[in-house]
C-alpha cells in the first residue's frame, strides 16, 4: 500500500469534481447521520403510538388462544371489559404512550446532535464529560421531581387509581379529579382542590376500584326478639334487591350477619351488600330507608341508652340563716336524674326528653 504525502487539491469552485469530492465528504455524512436519526425516530414513536393505542381500545387480545376463546359462546363475555375498566385502560395507556414516546425523541435527538458534531470535528469528549456532571448535579438537586416521576409512572402502571376514583391519602379524602406523573388533584367533600406530589404518597386506600361493601349499622333493644328482626332485616334486604335501580348496583344479595355486640343497654346488628365500585353509599342510604320501614311497621323500638346524671344543689349557710324554717330545703340534696339518648347508629329515632326531678323537704 502506497500512501502519498501530497497535500490534497485545493478546492475549485468551477469545478465538479471538487463540488463532488466536497459533497461525499462531510456534508453526505450530515445528511445521512440526520436521515438515519430521524428514520429511527419515526419508527419509534410510530411503534409507540401503535401499540398504546392498541392497549387503550382494548384490540391487543389478537393472540391464538385469546381469538379462540373470542369465538366460543362464552367468550364475549370474559373479553368485554366494563366501561370503568376501559376508561382507566386507555387514560394509563395514553399519558404512558405520550411519556415514552417524549423520552424517545429526547434521547434519539441528543445522540443525533452529538454524531453531527463529531463529524463536523469538534471534539465531544467535552460535551459528554460536561453531560455527566449536569446529570449528577441535577440527581442530587431535582431528587424530589425524579421522585416524583417515577412515583407517578409505576402508579399509572399498576393502575392504582384514576379519575374519578375515591381515595384517601392520609389525611386527605375525596375525588380524583386529574392523574399526571408528578402530581394528583383530589377534590374533597368541602370542594377544596389538593394538589398531592406523587412522591410523598406512601399509601393509598381506593374506595372505588373492583367492588365495594355497603354496611348498615343497627341497634337494637336488649330484650328484642332476634327472630323476628333478623327477619325484618332479610325483607328489607329483599325490597333493595327488587328495587330497579338500587337493585342493579348489587353484585351479591345483602345479608343479615348475626349479633356483632351485645351490652347491657342493647344489641347490634349488620346489615351488608357487595356492590358495584362508588355505589356503596346510595346502596346503604336504600337499605337504611328500607330497615327503618320494616322496623317501625312492626312496632320494633331502637335502643336507647340510660344515663344517670346527680344534680347537686346546695345554699350557702347565709341564705339559710335568712329564709324561714318552713320553707327552707335541706342545706344539700343529690338527685339521680335518668337520662335517655339514642345509641350512636345508622338507624335511629328521636330520643326522649330529659325529664328533670327534684325533691324539696319542707320542715
């Protein structure tokens, strides 16, 4: 091989030759460094788009088995999913598909950017090394927002909740109204909007996902007749379940469990349904309406707790001394004065008045 050491031929802007010699070089290597990135580019995000999309409409069951399964009789049934499942399928899919599709345009742009620096000559060691310690730096400041985003990608990948879900997050309750990877907007019963970082959320309790449970508290005399409430109690069950709206909420009949606490001054006893995902509450306030009907149709009173109140009254040794002997009360009296108040329950009625007695001693 014979490498020769003269200098290359200056360029000459009249002729071809130079032009081409001038284009196969750099300029080829630019375009063609550009034309590869952004072919892998359109790949990519089109690849990304194709799948997630896929997911959210729910057509990714495109296997053997799953399109056999499809052609039996039963199988519509198992492969339609619920339009809560399927609203929170494709808002996962969608912010997902949206992330990865904005991280790979990032990374495929850096590294396009870089090989055409390189190929014009300037040296990139730099720029990566420089690079380097921006990341560090930024790992260390931004640890919260990093936090943050991972926090909210893996829950948008474990679908832990979603609009619409009701959820507690310690000390806060209420609705979902909007789900992004750095924070969650949660609408509480007073109407105040919290914005809560996905980094700071150490457990969640989900109200509204899969199923729920309606539970109906009610007290009950001591000396009632269990028999017969317990079948009140299955009858009013009965009317929710026949009830053409409520009725559609239940995904199983409602059920009287037996004595859950017994004390001196009453008896209680549950009633509970398994329902459909946010319809525990309109479910309960049914079965409550229907409880109070049957117990009052029958006559069955609610409990009431007895409390004794002593009411002590007492005068001064002056007033005494002025008053006449007979008139005068005693110089101290204690009166046990019963009370009545309802049992804290579900199910209750008005509580009696306080009646007040005092006893006064005439000399």
């Amino acid at each position: 091989m014979i490498i020769s050491d003269d200098p290359p031929a200056p360029f000459d802007p009249g002729s071809v030759d130079s032009w081409l010699e001038w284009f196969v070089g750099t300029p080829l290597r630019l375009l063609l460094t550009l034309t590869v990135g952004l072919v892998v580019l359109f790949v990519l995000r089109r690849l990304i788009k194709t799948v997630s999309d896929h997911i959210a409409d729910g057509t990714l069951m495109n296997r053997r088995g799953l399109r056999e399964l499809g052609a039996a009789d039963l199988g519509p049934a198992f492969l339609r999913p619920s339009p809560v499942v399927a609203a929170r399928r494709m808002q996962r899919a969608r912010t997902i598909g949206s992330v990865l599709r904005s991280t790979t345009t990032l990374v495929v742009g850096a590294i396009v950017v870089l090989m055409m620096l390189s190929d014009i000559g300037v040296n990139i060691m730099p720029l990566v090394a420089s690079a380097g310690v921006v990341g560090v730096a930024l790992g260390f400041g931004a640890q919260s927002l990093v936090k943050d985003f991972l926090s909210g990608t893996f829950m948008l990948l474990e679908d832990q909740y979603g609009v619409g879900d009701t959820v507690t997050f310690g000390a806060v309750s209420g609705t979902i109204e909007a789900v992004a990877l750095r924070v969650t907007k949660v609408r509480d019963i007073d109407g105040t909007l919290w914005y809560i970082r996905n980094g700071e959320i150490t457990s969640v309790g989900n109200r509204t996902q899969g199923w729920a449970r309606a539970v109906v508290d009610v007290h009950l005399r001591f000396d009632t007749n269990i028999g017969e409430v317990r079948r009140l109690l299955e009858r009013a069950g009965e009317t929710v379940k026949n009830d053409p709206v409520i009725g559609t909420y239940l995904q199983e009949d409602p059920e009287v469990i037996g004595i859950e606490a017994l004390t001196a001054e009453s008896v209680l006893m549950k009633v509970r349904a398994k329902t459909d995902p946010a319809m525990q509450w309109s479910v309960a306030r049914a079965l409550r309406e229907a409880v109070r009907e049957e117990l009052e149709a029958a006559g069955v009173s609610l409990a009431a707790s007895q409390q004794t109140v002593l009411i002590n009254k007492r005068e001064s040794a002056e007033t005494t001394a002025t008053q006449p002997s007979s008139s005068g009360s005693s110089g101290s009296s204690g009166t046990a004065v019963p009370v009545a108040s309802q049992v804290d329950g579900s199910v209750g009625a008005t509580p009696t008045p306080v009646e007040e007695a005092t006893d006064v001693q005439r000399h």
